[in-house]
C-alpha cells in the first residue's frame, strides 16, 4: 500500500454457512455495515434482495434494525457454543418477535433468454428483510443437527462462528485464507525463530 493511502476497507464475507451467522460477522474485526450502500450489499451478497432490488425507503434506521438483530442472534449463538442456552432469554424473546413479520416473498419470472430467474414479489422493507434473517437465526438454533455443526473459528482473537461442514468435521478456522493463513505463517514464523542459533 502506499504511503498516504487509506486501507481498503474490510470485504463483506459469506462463508458461514448460513445468513444469520454472515450478520453476525459483520461486526469483526471492524464495523462492516457501517453505511446502507453497504448492508444492500450484504443483503444482496447473502441472496435475500436480487442485485436490481431497489430498496425504497433504506436508511439509517434499517441499518440499526439490523446492528439490533445482529447482537440478539450473537447473544444467542455464542450462549449455544458456551454451553449456556438459557444466558440470552431476552435476546430469545426479541429474535422471536422479528421473525414473526412476513419475510419477502420470492417468485419465478423467465429472464429474456428463457431461462427462471428468482425475484421479490414487490420491494420488500426492512421488517420483512429482517424477518428472513431472523427466521434463519430461529431454523438455526431449533435444528439439533445444524446447532451441532456450530464452531468458533480457532484464529487469535477471532469471534467468527461458522456451520463446520467440511468432511469428517475438522473445519478450524472461519476462513482457510484469512484466520487459516495467519495460523501458518505465525507456525513458520514460530519455526524459523526456533531454527536461529
């Protein structure tokens, strides 16, 4: 990077495995929804809203709808993965009442060539958006087999948690490229400084 230069700002991920878990990652190491150009983004990346989505009406208090729904659904994750599900009953509550809004309704139109492309059945709010991720928080956490699939990321000072998917369960880090690399190279590093005489 050059000198003078600002760092690029930290890319939105979705490699947790499920929408909810994307929001609550949001927030690390940096604010990441810091602007609504930014939560559309998230929306879209996550696969919510279709890119051509228009999103009347966004603003700031969508950003803080979702900012609130992201620290309930990280009260009651990180409750599950310590072992203490009851720790977060007021953020269960809250969880509960967001996803009670209908969420968008999708359909399926044909595209110029022919091929179905799936849309939004008019422009959805913030309180239907929020629902859908909301409803993914409530699936997530009600499903036996997908909450034991829960892990933290085992990186330094990483609260990422993510769905370990991956063949025979030994997924360890959030991200293979960020989490995973910074583990290799402090382990080369470790090594190396080992080696000096």
């Amino acid at each position: 990077m050059a000198l003078g230069t600002a760092p690029a700002p930290y890319e939105l991920r979705f490699d947790s495995g499920r929408s909810c878990l994307d929001l609550v990652a949001t927030n690390h190491p940096v604010e990441r929804l810091d602007s609504v150009a930014r939560l559309r983004a998230w929306l879209v990346g996550t696969g919510l809203v279709p890119a051509e989505a228009l999103l009347h009406g966004a603003g700031p208090q969508w950003l803080a709808a979702f900012h609130e729904l992201r620290a309930h659904v990280g009260q009651l994750v990180c409750g599950e993965i310590e072992g203490r599900p009851r720790a977060a009953a007021a953020a269960l509550d809250r969880v509960n009442a967001l996803a009670a809004a209908a969420p968008p309704a999708p359909c399926a139109v044909r595209a110029a060539d022919g091929t179905l492309i799936r849309v939004l059945r008019g422009e959805p709010g913030c309180a239907a958006l929020v629902a859908a991720v909301a409803r993914d928080a409530v699936d997530l956490l009600t499903d036996p087999v997908a909450r034991a699939l829960l892990r933290q990321c085992e990186g330094d000072n990483c609260p990422i948690v993510y769905l370990d998917t991956s063949r025979g369960r030994r997924r360890r880090w959030c991200s293979s490229e960020v989490c995973g690399n910074r583990e290799r190279v402090a382990r080369h590093r470790r090594r190396a400084a080992l080696a000096r005489p």
